[in-house]
C-alpha cells in the first residue's frame, strides 16, 4: 500500500452516501446499533481508539482530520495542519496523548487530548507509516507499510528503523505481545512477525498462502491473534510460533481490525460480506452482527471503557457503537 488515500478512494468508486441516522440513547439493549455522522464529505473515517481519558478517538484518512467521539456520540473534529495527509492508525501513549500514522505524509503525529497536534516526519520519503503502538519501553512503535521497516519513536521524537528480512512484505497492524516484544502482521507476504525491543525479526508464515493478515492483538490466552482479510478467517500464534485459523461464517467476510471484549471474545470488523462487527469465542464460535448499509465497510473496532464495541464505518462516513451485553466483565479494563 503506497499511497492510502488513493486506496481508500479507488476501492469505495461511486458509492453513494446514506444519511439521516437518529442515535439511539446511551444504555439501549444489548446488540442495539447506534451510529453517528461525521461533518460532511468524503471523510473515510479508518482506525478507531480508546483514550485514557474515556473517550473514542479516531482518523480521516481522506479528511485529514483527528476525530473525538464521547460514549453519548458527541463529535469533534480536529484537523491536521496544512499539507499533512493521510491519518491512518491511531493509539494511547505517553505524555497524556493519542500518536497516530500518516501514511500518506510519512510522519508519526501526537495529538494530545486538548486537541494540540505535534508532527514527525520519518527518515525517508515514501516510508508509509501505517500501525503503531506503546511498545514495553514506553516509546512507540509502528510499521513502515512501504518502507518494509519497523520504526520506533521516543516521546521526544527520537526515530530507529529496522529492515524487515522479507522484501515487500507491507506491514500493517502492531502490538506489544505478552512476552515483551512487538508483534505485527506482514500483509503481502501472509507472515506474522516479531520484533524484540532490541530489534531482532523473527518471521512465521501463516497456514494459508495470501491469507493477507490486517489486524493483531493480545487475546485473553496468552496468544497473538489476528484476522486473515483475503481468507475469511481469524488466526492465532502463540508466542512460540505455532499458528492456528478458524474460519469465518463465509468467504469474503474480509476481517480487518481486531480487539478483545469484556467478555473475553475476540471482537473484529469486517469490511466484505456482512460488513459490520463480529464476535468470535476463543472455541471458534463465530456470531456476526452487520449494520444496515451493507457498503459501509466497517474497518476500525475498540472497546469503550463501558465495554460497548465502537467502530468506523468507513465509506458510509460514520461512527458506529455496538452495544454489548455486560454480564461476563471477566476481561474488563483490558485496554490499558
């Protein structure tokens, strides 16, 4: 992916907004959809996040904003400053602040929760900077989705790179596995990878050839788990390597994002058939819940601090939130 704008763009081509969604109240009954509208445009609204002071956060990719969306659905815009395009993959991390990738600038960006923005541009033109995450040693971490590098940032804005042994592999997704290393997702190349916090790559293709690994997070096990977009299927290695997949409900589900919910499932977008969000028990036990507009390609996913699912629909220019049934709160408070 080299340019994530024109991506975005290519692949929604004359798709029509839909408008006019009236939200539901805060406390609506368990599985209740609610959805909230951006300001007008052609926003593609893409990565979503829980901030530590209790709000979602999220990015424009095309509207080359920082958007902010209290659990009542109040929304706030901030937009990037002149010439910096692309906000793609957005996360907690130190200095009371969310740090976000601009994939398309080639800059790591820090917007703190008063809205004040702080940008860093990379090494080398062209890098593509795409996931990102707080790694163990309290820096950040992300991938360079075109440079095929790991990159770590200081709070200061101090950058190390490291080179992926696999040419072209596109990383995307990263996060900081419970073994102490970073783990991401190699999206060309169908590999898991690992970086240490020293910088040493380790790689483990995944079972199915051109599975296209997006998304990966810690699950309630122990282990890495991450969805396969092009397979129609969730995966799960262990920090020793061994890699399993369960199948999705039916081909072209096209899973991207994927987070861990109270209850201890693994919740996901999907932006193929039955666009909207899915949950999937660690047994495999796969329950899918799609919004109504079936183009609107919901991509990112979090949890809310109250345990609700909110989502990016990302071609139909909302934001989503799934209400959830809070009975199991057995892996409650997981985000930070």
């Amino acid at each position: 992916m080299t340019n994530g704008r024109a991506v975005a763009i290519a692949a929604v081509g004359l798709l029509a907004m839909v408008g006019g969604v009236a939200p539901a109240p805060v406390g609506a009954a368990a599985g209740a959809i609610t959805e909230y509208n951006l300001s007008p445009g052609f926003n593609v609204p893409r990565d979503i996040t829980t901030g530590r002071d209790g709000n979602m956060w999220f990015t424009e990719l095309v509207g080359d904003r920082i958007g902010r969306v209290t659990r009542s659905g109040a929304i706030t815009e901030f937009p990037l400053p002149p010439g910096h395009r692309g906000p793609f993959f957005i996360t907690p991390g130190p200095l009371q602040s969310l740090w976000f990738t601009e994939i398309d600038a080639g800059r790591i960006g820090r917007i703190t929760y008063t809205g004040a923005i702080t940008e860093y541009p990379l090494p080398q033109a062209g890098s593509g900077p795409l996931g990102i995450t707080q790694g163990p040693d309290g820096n950040m971490w992300f991938t360079e989705n075109s440079g095929n590098r790991i990159g770590r940032i200081t709070p200061a804005g101090q950058i190390t790179e490291w080179t992926i042994p696999t040419p072209a592999s596109f990383p995307g997704d990263i996060i900081t596995g419970p073994d102490g290393n970073l783990w991401f997702t190699e999206t060309d190349t169908a590999k898991i990878g690992r970086i240490t916090p020293q910088g040493v790559i380790t790689e483990w293709a995944t079972p199915t050839p051109g599975s296209r690994p997006e998304g990966i997070t810690v699950g309630p096990d122990g282990a890495l788990w991450f969805t396969e977009h092009d397979a129609s299927k969730i995966g799960r290695i262990t920090t020793a390597g061994a890699i399993t997949e369960f199948p999705l409900a039916g081909p072209g589900r096209g899973p991207v994002d994927i987070v861990v919910g109270w209850d201890c499932a693994l919740w996901f977008a999907q932006t193929g058939a039955a666009t909207g969000v899915a949950r999937m028990t660690t047994a495999g036990v796969v329950t899918e819940y799609p919004v109504a507009n079936p183009a609107a390609h919901v991509s990112g996913i979090t949890v809310a601090l109250d345990g609700n699912i909110w989502f990016t629909e990302t071609f139909a220019n909302r934001i989503g939130r799934f209400e959830t049934d809070k009975t199991n709160r057995a892996c409650a408070g997981r985000q930070f």
